[in-house]
C-alpha cells in the first residue's frame, strides 16, 4: 500500500522505511519455557485453563497480564502458608489484626524469603517489596515483521541472544557522541624547516669562529676582542639549539621526557641571551667607558674583566633558575580541552596541548623578562652614548641597536667591532 502523504504528513512507506530496523523492549509477561510452576501448570497449560474460564464465564481479557495476578495470588498464599511455623506461640493467621505489628512483621519476612517458579517467571522479592525477576524482551522491525533477538534476565544480570542485531550500514551505531582527545603538537614540517635554518646558522658561526681564530692577530679583529667574538657566538649558538628544543615535541616525546626537555630548553634560551647580548654588553661597556673619559688618564679594560662580567650575567640565570625549579617545580599539565566537532560523524575533538607551568610561572618569567629587559634597556643606552664616535670603524651604535631589536641571539653575530681611541687603549689577551 502506498498511501499519498496528507497536508506534508509521511506516507506509510516512510514510516516503514524509518521504522525498519527499530529495535523495542517489552516486558517478557508469560514465560517461555516449559517449566512446571508451583501451581502445577505450565504456560500452555495455564492460558488453555484461563481461556477456558473465560468461555465458562462469556469473558474476553488478556491471558498475559492475568499472569501477574495469579503470582501474585499464589505469592500471598505461599507466604501466609509459610507464616504458620513463625508465628508467635498461641497465635493462628484466624487471630490477625491489623494493628498486630509481629504478624505483620512475620508475614513482610517471609515474603521477603520468598522464592518460587510462577507463571510471569521466577518469584522473589527485593526488601523493597518490588520484584527482583525481571525479563525483558528485546525485538526488532524488519521486513514488516518483528524479530525475537532475546532477552535480559535481571535476576542473573546477564544477556540472553538468540539471533544477532542486524545493523543499519553493516556496522553497529554509537548511542551518544564520542570525545576524541587529539594532541597538538608543533607540526614535525615546521621543525625540519626552523631546525635546518638553525643549522644553517650554526654553520655561519663555526664560520664565523674559524674566521675569528684565523684572523686573530688581524688588527680590527684583535681589537674587537677575540675571546668576546666567542662568546657571541657560542650565544647564537645555544640559540638556535633552543629552537630545535622548543620544537621536539613534534616528535611526540613522552611526558617525562618532555619535562626534563621543559626546564632545558628554558635555560638554554635564557642563557643564549645572556652570553651572546651579556657580551656585547661588556663590549658596548668598553667604548662607552673610553669614550666618555674626560680626564688625560689612560684606561686599559683587559678582557677577563668583561668575561667576568659576562659570567656574572650567566650566575644571575643559574641561581634564578635553580631557585625556581626547587622551590615551584616545573611541571607538564594539559591544557583545557577545546571541545571542536569533527568533520567525521558522532565525534567531538577534544584538542589539547602540553604546556610546561608552575604554580607561580608568571612570577618567575616577569622577574627574568625585567632582568633581560635591563640589559637591553641599559644596552641601547651605551650604543646611543657612543653613536657620535668619530672613527668609522669604532661607531657600531646603529648595529647594536638594531642586534638589540631582533634578538640577536637568534642570528649569527660575526663582526661587532669595538676598538678605543689609540692614545688611551691597547688590546689585552
């Protein structure tokens, strides 16, 4: 039958077609099988029975539902029958009134030991008073007709098939949506791109090293001092180590791999920042000192005096670091879940990310960034004071200010020349 569809309403072929395959539970009402009940009837034997009562009396009712009834029946008179070895002595069920609270407190027991095979299936009762043995059918629409797939016993808690589920597609659907946690990570592209850039720097500072060391004795070179070339150098250096260890993660480490590369890879940056700018700091320092002398008096700032003040730079991060690191732990945590759907169906994406924290990080990272901002700061000051040096070959304020601006840690410094004025310097190794 193919009957047109009213005012929009479906047509009965849509409704077959949504209902085909629907799965229903019912209440399994008269058992199955072909047990022999307390009452001496079997399922068939008791519907023949009640039908047969029916005709007798010119009634027509549902045999199905009649069975709770006739438990119910045979449950009371079990439990009063049981009753009658419980009672208090003297006592007969003829002397019950409703006010006599240890009848009743006999009868409640005894139902609640009650357990026998009825009709709807076994009878036992919960202290609740509502019945423990529940079986439920379950059913399938297919092909105009219901299907019997079996049934689940509450009683034993188990499942009970009888013929498999046919599933819509082949495949068995999800009841609710599915989270899918994804990590997000640096994409491993993007870190064999930065990290062959860092390599390329790396090899323009072992360039530039070989250059320092074979022209050592070179006049603009020895005056830029040599020893501090290196030190820039091996600052750029950690640089461009720390943007391979800010990216390995891409990797997919494991999480204790990836807290010890946390707390590396922070002090890796911080001290590429204070050898290659603690350095050039020094040097500024040196034209500053020289140039800003007024007095006849000749000056001679030798180069462990500037290595000292770089190694005072590096012992500012090692303690700051060790003290934060013992005393607020760095630690790996995820971060909050944003919840984003898929492009696939029944899923949300959860992504998330690994971040390396402490409890009092915005602390520790304000008072590192006011330090590294000191040292720019008073960096950019020394280069503006020596801007006006006369000899072109001395004034590398413009230089500096710029090394300053684009974190010259992160690039290859390879000619910093800063030189005095030859009445008042002479280079010391």
């Amino acid at each position: 039958m193919n009957t047109p569809p009213i005012d929009g309403a479906c047509s009965v072929d849509d409704l077959k077609a949504v209902a085909n395959s629907v799965i229903t539970t019912s209440e399994i009402r008269l058992r199955e099988d072909n047990i022999t009940t307390l009452s001496r009837y079997t399922t068939a034997g008791f519907v023949k029975a009640y039908t047969e009562k029916e005709r007798q009396l010119n009634l027509t009712s549902d045999p199905t539902y009649a069975s709770f009834t006739y438990d119910s029946m045979w449950a009371a008179a079990v439990a009063l029958n049981d009753s009658l070895l419980h009672l208090p002595m003297g006592k007969q069920l003829e002397n019950f009134t409703y006010t006599d609270d240890n009848m009743r407190e006999v009868f409640l027991q005894r139902m609640r030991n009650l357990s026998f095979e009825g009709i709807s299936g076994t009878i036992i009762f919960k202290d609740t008073g509502d019945t423990r043995a529940l079986r439920t059918k379950f059913r399938q629409y297919k092909d105009n007709a219901y299907v019997d797939l079996g049934y689940h016993d509450s009683l034993t808690s188990n499942f009970y098939w009888q013929k498999e589920i046919a599933w819509p597609g082949g495949f068995i659907p999800y009841d609710n949506l599915r989270i899918m946690d994804h990590k997000l990570t640096v994409s491993p592209s993007v870190l064999y791109i930065f990290s062959s850039l860092s390599g390329v720097g790396m090899l323009a500072t072992c360039v530039c090293a070989w250059f320092n060391m074979v022209k050592r004795n070179s006049k603009i070179i020895k005056m830029s001092s040599p020893n501090l070339n290196y030190l820039i150098l091996l600052g750029c250096s950690l640089g461009y180590i720390s943007v391979v260890l800010y990216g390995i993660d891409a990797l997919q480490p494991s999480k204790e791999q990836l807290q010890t590369l946390c707390k590396t890879k922070m002090f890796v940056l911080s001290l590429a920042f204070s050898v290659a700018f603690g350095s050039l700091f020094a040097k500024t320092w040196r034209v500053f000192v020289i140039f800003t002398n007024e007095t006849a008096k000749k000056i001679v700032i030798s180069d462990k005096k500037l290595l000292l003040q770089v190694v005072l730079f590096i012992l500012v991060d090692v303690i700051l670091f060790l003290l934060w690191f013992c005393i607020d732990p760095v630690k790996i945590v995820e971060s909050e879940h944003s919840p984003n759907k898929a492009n696939m169906e029944d899923y949300i994406l959860n992504e998330y990310v690994w971040i390396c924290t402490s409890t009092y990080a915005h602390i520790w990272q304000t008072v590192i960034y006011a330090l590294k901002g000191l040292v720019l700061v008073f960096g950019v000051f020394l280069a503006w004071q020596t801007r006006k040096v006369s000899i072109p070959a001395l004034n590398d304020s413009k230089y500096i200010v710029l090394g300053f601006k684009k974190r010259q840690s992160y690039e290859p410094v390879y000619q910093q020349y800063v030189t005095e004025k030859q009445q008042h310097y002479e280079p010391r190794q």
